[in-house]
C-alpha cells in the first residue's frame, strides 16, 4: 500500500509545494520537478506543483530596497503554508542559472522565529561533473538565503538523455534515486505538519 506510515493517516498530510526551477517546460528541471512530484502522488501528501513560467519574477536588485512584486509574494506564501519544498535547477556548464537564483533571492530572508520548510534538492547538467557542480552551488545558495539544509539532494547528470520526448525517466538509477528522494522528503515534512 503507497503511503508513509498508519500514523500518518491519523495526522494532517503534509503539504509539498515542488518548484520547477525553470520557465521552460521541457527544460531538465522542469521535467525533474515534474518526475517528482509524480512520485509525490503515491505518497499521503498534498502536492503543489508551479513553474517559474507562472510566476514571472523581475531581477532581484539586493542595493536597491525593493517593493516585493505580487508573484515572489505569492510564492512566499505558498513557501509559508508548506511542510516541504522541492526545487530543481538546470545548470549550465556547472553553474546554477540566474533564475533558480533569482528565485532564492525573492524568497529570501527566511523567517527568523519560525521555521522553514523541509528542503529538498536537485540539480541537472550536461555531464555527472557539472550537475555536481550546480548542485553544489545550489545547495550553498539556499543555505545562505533560506538559512536551510537540505534534507536530501540529487545530482542528474547527462539530463538531455535522462528524460524522454514524454518527461519520462529513462535512466533505471535515476528513477529510484527520485523516489527516494521524494520519500525522505515527504516524511519529513509528514514529521514537520505533525509537530505544527
């Protein structure tokens, strides 16, 4: 039976906003987030799945003090009634790109008398290296702006062959690190909506 635990019947199900890091639908991201919240969908969790594409966000200018445009508001939002996050990026020759950054910056700083989410991870890239790479640096950021580790992460190396023409995963070991990424990610945010 799909699920996390009996005692997660008995419990509010825990509410996972997944952010596909990227405006483009078939950007490597996007399809990673997509894959994942697929997996979310077996599990006793509530899933929110959105796109950058839905949330145009202008650049984040830090010299500036800036009025917080609607959809970085919105997204902070949803950050607030989440549980769990998922975000995905798309490197580029190992470097986290300017959106999925940008991203961080609007969402940033988290609350100091509260706590966030739980936080998971992925980043793709051409080859294992730079998908290394921009995990890294993806996990760096979110640290610094969202004052949060990650409680799990993924590297997806090779990405323009890891997903067919469909989203699918074609890659047999990248299929079931995403499952189990999205099971470390929903029980702990099962552990977080118990505690609240």
């Amino acid at each position: 039976e799909a699920g996390l635990s009996p005692a997660a019947h008995m419990a509010p199900a825990a509410r996972i906003l997944v952010i596909a890091g990227a405006s483009a639908p078939d950007s490597p991201a996007s399809l990673a987030a997509a894959a994942l919240a697929r997996e979310l969908a077996f599990l006793d969790v509530a899933v929110r799945f959105v796109s950058l594409a839905d949330y145009p966000l202008p650049l984040h200018d830090a010299d500036r003090p800036a009025v917080v445009p609607p959809a970085a508001q919105r997204l902070r939002d949803l950050l607030g009634l989440s549980d769990a996050v998922f975000l995905a990026a798309a490197g580029t020759a190992g470097t986290l790109p300017a959106v999925a950054r940008n991203l961080l910056e609007w969402l940033a700083p988290a609350p100091a008398d509260m706590p966030g989410p739980a936080l998971a991870l992925a980043a793709t890239g051409e080859n294992e290296a730079d998908a290394a790479a921009t995990l890294a640096e993806l996990e760096h950021a979110a640290r610094r702006l969202l004052g949060q580790s990650a409680v799990a992460s993924l590297a997806i190396g090779h990405a323009n062959v890891v997903f067919d023409a469909r989203g699918r995963i074609t890659d047999a070991r990248v299929a079931v690190a995403l499952q189990r990424l999205a099971r470390s990610l929903a029980e702990a945010g099962q552990r977080l909506a118990e505690d609240n």
